[in-house]
C-alpha cells in the first residue's frame, strides 16, 4: 500500500499531541490495509487556526459506521477516545464502496485549550 503523507506549517508538538496523533495514524493505517482494499491512503497532517488537523483518507471498499460501531471492535473506539483526551474531536466519514475519511483536530496554541489525560 502507497501512502502519500503531506504536512504543513507543523509547531513543535507536545508529547501527548505527538502520541495521540501518531496512536490514531497507526490504527487507520492498519485498519486501511487490513479492511479496505486501497492501494493508496493520503494522510494530511498541518496547522490551521490554532488547531491540528490530521486527516487520513482512502478510496477502499469503505464501511457502514454504525454497524461497525455496533460490532463493538475497539479500534475506532480508541481512536475517539485518545483525541478526546487531549481535547479534540474526530470524525469518521465512510460508506460502503465509498472510502472512508479520518479527520482528528486536536486544540493547539491557546493557553487552556490544550487538556491532558490527567485533567
């Protein structure tokens, strides 16, 4: 599987941004190659606003997200739960024979928005 990482205007990241961000790259990747068929993910990784924004998408066999959620697998759950940790959201857009696309934004920059696993 070919993929395409672009990233843009990158701060230095603090170790829980860094971890969390790497943790849910690594997921969607593996769930990519294990379940969609792609010969390709495109992975975009940049500063916009104050936030960081990582999105991985592909153009696979893609899937019904409530059925998957409803299967209980602990991959998408994990993903959600990490970048809500340190204050952001994701989004999982995907349908069946429609690729899937992972977006996380996490707060960067602003004193306060940035909230750790602790508190």
């Amino acid at each position: 599987m070919k993929i395409d990482f672009k990233s843009h205007d990158l701060p230095r990241l603090p170790q829980e941004i860094s971890l969390c961000l790497f943790r849910v790259l690594q997921e969607a990747l593996h769930n990519a190659a294990k379940h969609s068929g792609a010969k390709r993910v495109d992975v975009q990784l940049a500063q916009n606003s104050g936030d960081i924004h990582l999105i991985v998408s592909d153009s696979g066999k893609g899937f019904d997200i409530d059925a998957a959620k409803k299967k209980g697998g602990l991959g998408l759950t994990s993903m959600q739960e990490r970048v809500r940790l340190v204050g952001g959201t994701m989004v999982i857009d995907s349908k069946p024979l429609a690729g899937t696309t992972i977006h996380a934004r996490v707060p960067f920059g602003a004193e306060g928005r940035f909230q750790t696993a602790a508190g």
